[in-house]
C-alpha cells in the first residue's frame, strides 16, 4: 500500500553557515541580563491533600489493627470468631505502613530537615 500525501521534499542549503543559530548568545548584553535570583528554586507548595489522605490511612490503618489485635485476643468477640481478625490485620497493614511513612515525611518536612522537601512528596 503506498501512502500519497503529495508533499514534496528537498533537500536544505548547506553551504551557507553565517546563518547558523546555535542557540548560544554571547554577546556583552546577553550575559548582564542574567540574575543570580532567577536561579533561586522557588519555594515548594504544601500538598495538603496528600498529607490528609496520608493521615487518614494512618489513623484508618491504626484503628484496623487494634480492631483486629482486640479480636484475636477474645476482648471483643468470642473465642469461636478468632478467625475474622485476618481481614481486619491484613487491611490494617495494608493502610498503617504507607500511611505512617507519608506522616512521618510530611512531619520531616514541616520541621525544616534537610533531608527531607515537599518536592518530592507525592501529590495527588
């Protein structure tokens, strides 16, 4: 199948390299136009959406787990039912261990450690 767009190409001059932009400007008044403060990084915007979604697991992810640690210990249901406090740890895991480690990052990074920016704190 040949495809007809009935565009035609040629070739470009190379002969000529006066004409050339390479992208660089050095010319005395390009390099005076530059600022150090240009180069200064912003500051970072708090992504408060994600520390709530973040708490929430946490605190979700904690009640979950002593739910279940309750459950399996016979303080909240008989002995006969110990076998439904695996949902109840399982998705307790699956929230307290994401949710605990965004915390203690938002923590980290409120407090001004180095280490630690809200740039790279995922934001949904």
């Amino acid at each position: 199948m040949t495809l007809k767009t009935g565009v035609r190409y040629r070739k470009l001059n190379q002969s000529c390299d006066d004409e050339v932009d390479h992208g660089i400007n050095t010319s005395p008044e390009a390099t005076e136009a530059f600022l150090p403060e240009q180069f200064d990084r912003p500051p970072a915007k708090i992504p408060w959406k994600a520390i709530l979604y973040a708490m929430v697991l946490f605190l979700l992810g904690t009640f979950l787990l002593t739910i279940g640690l309750l459950v399996v210990t016979g303080h909240i249901v008989d002995t006969h039912y110990q076998e439904r406090f695996w949902p109840l740890v399982i998705l307790g895991l699956l929230m307290f261990i994401p949710g605990s480690y965004h915390t203690y990052f938002a923590y980290k990074a409120f407090k001004g450690d180095p280490d630690w920016n809200f740039e790279e704190f995922p934001d949904f």
